[in-house]
C-alpha cells in the first residue's frame, strides 16, 4: 500500500501593529501630538517604525507638554493629521489586529483624527496590554512603567516618547503572549520623521494660531 504524503499546512503569522499617542491632554476634545507604531509578524518585532508629530490646532496643557515635551510654539509648524491621514491609513492597514496600552484612550483619538480628515476609521480588532495587565497580575498596577519593570524593560527618560512608548508596549505584549526572546534595539528615541524646522519663539504671551489649509497627501510606504 502507498503512502499518501500529508500535505504541508501553511500558516500565516498574524501581523500586529503596537502604536502609542501623545495628546494635548486628557479631554475628549483634545488632539494628538506625536503618533509611534511598530510591526510585529507572528512573536518578531521588525525593523518598521512609525514616528510623527502633528499641528494639533490647539495648545497643550501644561501637564501634558511636560509629559511630551513639545511646546505650543514649535507644533504649529508642522503637519496636520489630515496632510498625512491617507497614507497613514494604508500603513496601518497592513496589520490583522492593534495593540495599545491603555487602547481605548488611544483609539478613541486616533479615530476621531481619522473622521474629521474625512478618511475610514480602522476597523481592526484591537488588544489592550493595560487590561491584559490586570488579568495577569491581579490587584498590581497596571500602568505601563510598572508593567514594563516586572519584566526588566523601562524608559530612558522621564518623558514619554510614542515610539519609545510603542516599542516598550510591543515588548509587554510579546511577554504577555509567553514570548521571552529579546526586544532587537531600535532608535526608539529619534526625532519624529516628519518634524519641520521653525524660527526661534517669540518672548511674551504667543500670537494666536494662524489658519491652515490642508495640504497634499503624503506617501508613507517608502
């Protein structure tokens, strides 16, 4: 009797991306600053990375600029959300699922970002790190500094980084999926890509906003 060989069952690594925002505060109607993402296929963190910062068309609270770091000066020179909306729209559609800590703070300001350009919100399932945080270690502190030292991560610095941010939450995501490989080094702590030169600020109380058009889009897949 001849054997009939099994045949080989391909399956294709889900494909993850882990994004953090930085906002001009806390409020509904606040804005994102800064947005990171980084790739994750099947437990592999790629070497693909997302970093910009934004016009938000409004000030920063001063709690949240101290947690940031960009002052209401230097933002107004630089791309609004809706310049790169589109592309940043394809980017992200490249992944099966989302991941965030504190995910639903975070896609609720990205959604909002994507309506008002008049652009398809994301329709991917979303993973909160935050509440699997809670699931795992019980009645500890789910914030992500405290996730990230009970497993040997942290931040360089005091202040928050969206990519920095998105790279250390991709790291809790993959321990929290049983992963224990190392996180592979990136410049988690550059510029945003996008960010724009602009003059020296003014002394005194700042000029109010001037209006800004939208601009073209710009093409993010390079």
């Amino acid at each position: 009797m001849t054997d009939i060989p099994t045949p080989a069952i391909h399956t294709r690594k889900k494909k993850i991306i882990v994004f953090d925002t930085e906002t001009t505060g806390l409020l509904p109607y606040d804005r994102i600053i800064t947005l990171g993402a980084v790739k994750i296929e099947g437990d592999e963190l790629l070497n693909q990375s997302l970093y910009l910062i934004f016009d938000p068309r409004k000030d920063s609270s001063s709690q949240a600029e101290a947690v940031h770091g960009f002052d209401n000066w230097m933002t107004r020179y630089q791309d609004l959300f809706a310049d790169r909306a589109s592309s940043l729209h394809q980017w992200f559609r490249w992944a099966d699922e989302l991941v965030a800590h504190n995910a639903e703070f975070d896609m609720r300001y990205i959604q909002r970002e994507f309506r008002k350009a008049d652009v398809e919100m994301l329709t991917q399932p979303v993973r909160c790190t935050m509440m699997r945080a809670r699931l795992l270690w019980g009645g500890e502190s789910a914030k992500l500094d405290h996730c990230l030292s009970r497993i040997g991560l942290s931040r360089v610095g005091a202040r928050h980084g969206a990519l920095e941010d998105a790279y250390l939450t991709a790291g809790l995501y993959l321990h929290q999926q049983g992963s224990r490989t190392p996180l592979p080094p990136i410049n988690a702590w550059q510029e945003p890509e996008n960010i724009k030169p602009y003059p020296s600020r003014p002394s005194g109380q700042l000029p109010r906003r001037a209006p800004k058009r939208r601009q073209g889009g710009v093409d993010l897949s390079e």
